[in-house]
C-alpha cells in the first residue's frame, strides 16, 4: 500500500532527511521517498497507518496532510481488513445458529444464544489449541488471572472447549452459565486494563494463528459472552 502526504515545514535537505527517518520508524512503514521540492512523503505501508500516527512521529514543526486519498476510508478499510477472520466467524456463527432456528415454528431466543455460545466456545477454543503455547504467551500478557497463575493461559483454553460442548448438550445450564460469567468477566478486566491504558498487545482470541490487535473489539466480544450468559442464567 502506497500513499502520497503533503508536508510542510520544511525548509532544507536536513528536514528531508528528519521527516524520513522519522516516518521510518513507525510501525508498518516500510519505504520512505520525501521531496523538498514538491514538499511531499511517498509512504509504502504493510497496511494503512492513521494520519494521526504519522503525524505524531514527526515534529511539531511539519504538518502532514493526505493527498488523493480519504483518510476516513481508508482507515475504515483497514479496520475491516484487520478484523476480517473475527467478524467472518460472529456472520458464520450467526448464520448457522440462526438457520438451525427452521426446524422451530417460531424464533427461540434462547435456545439462540445456547447455540450460539456453543460455537463461539467451540470455534475459539479450536484456534487456541492450534498453537497452545504460543496462546498462552500471549494471554499471560494482558490477563489479570493468567499473570499471576501463569498455568491458568493453558487451562483457559480447555475452558471454553468444555462451556462449548456444556452449551451444545445443554448440560446444567445454571453451572455452565454461572461458569462463562464469571470466567469471561475475569478475562474482560486485563482487555479494558490493556486497552484503556492504549497498550499495543496483540489479542489472543483466536491464538496466535490471526495477527489481532487488542482494542474495543475484544471488549465487545467478551461483554457480548457476559450479556447473553447472564441472560440465560436468570431466564432458565
């Protein structure tokens, strides 16, 4: 991905030098061309990087503004580009749970959203399991419990393979509600901790098979588990 930025404030062949080096060093900036010339940075990118985090790499004396692209679109797209796996799996989940619903002669909300955890767990767990090690490594980065048990990141994942197949056969749904509760509020504490705080920790949800970044989208995630286990607890 290459993008074209107005820059200005620069003065000399040493500020082309600065704002190159500077640019450099951002993440996911791989190439750098800056002409005084025509006071412009041609930027290559592994994936789009917010004008924002540009901005704040270089001094407060250059200015950096697109040139023939839409910042707004462009971080829309690589929002979308950079949670793809997570949100085909909720569409792919939902789309399956719903089409089961068929066989009913109306919605059954409940038996919904049994269904649907029983593939979010099942799914989730699944990924974790593919590189367990390397899960655990990461979720001892950011989970409160894992921290300070550090055994707890391995056990974690048999966790949610186990509430997958209690929501799948429908085993004491009191337990295995009262169970994804608590466990998933332990886990959404080190998530808002590490994305409060604007900690740049890659999210273990899916292991380390998907490169995720840890954001509002994992709180999102979690807090949904939290609602609907919560909601069934005290319905059944």
């Amino acid at each position: 991905m290459v993008h074209k930025y107005q820059i200005s404030g620069m003065t000399c062949t040493s500020c082309e030098a600065k704002v190159k080096s500077a640019l450099l060093l951002v993440n996911n900036v791989t190439a750098v061309e800056v002409s005084k010339a025509d006071n412009s940075a041609t930027v290559t990118m592994d994936k789009h990087v917010a004008l924002s985090e540009l901005q704040n790499a270089l001094e407060s004396k250059y200015k950096i503004s697109p040139i023939h692209h839409s910042e707004a679109v462009e971080q829309t797209k690589s929002w979308f580009s950079t949670y793809k796996p997570i949100l085909i799996i909720f569409i792919y989940i939902s789309g399956i749970t719903i089409l089961l619903q068929a066989s009913n002669n109306q919605f059954d909300a409940m038996q919904w959203m049994r269904h649907f955890m029983a593939g979010f767990f099942l799914v989730f767990s699944f990924f974790k399991m593919l590189n367990l090690k390397a899960f655990a490594e990461s979720y001892v980065m950011y989970d409160v419990v894992a921290r300070k048990f550090p055994a707890w990141a391995y056990v974690y994942a048999f966790v949610e393979l186990v509430l997958g197949v209690a929501y799948l056969v429908d085993f004491n749904p009191f337990i295995t509600n009262l169970t994804t509760g608590v466990v998933m509020s332990a886990s959404i504490i080190g998530v808002f901790q590490t994305v409060l705080n604007k900690k740049q920790i890659q999210c273990a949800c899916l292991g380390a098979i998907f490169n995720l970044p840890m954001s509002t989208v994992t709180i999102i995630e979690d807090g949904l588990m939290i609602a609907m286990s919560i909601t069934m607890l005290f319905i059944i």
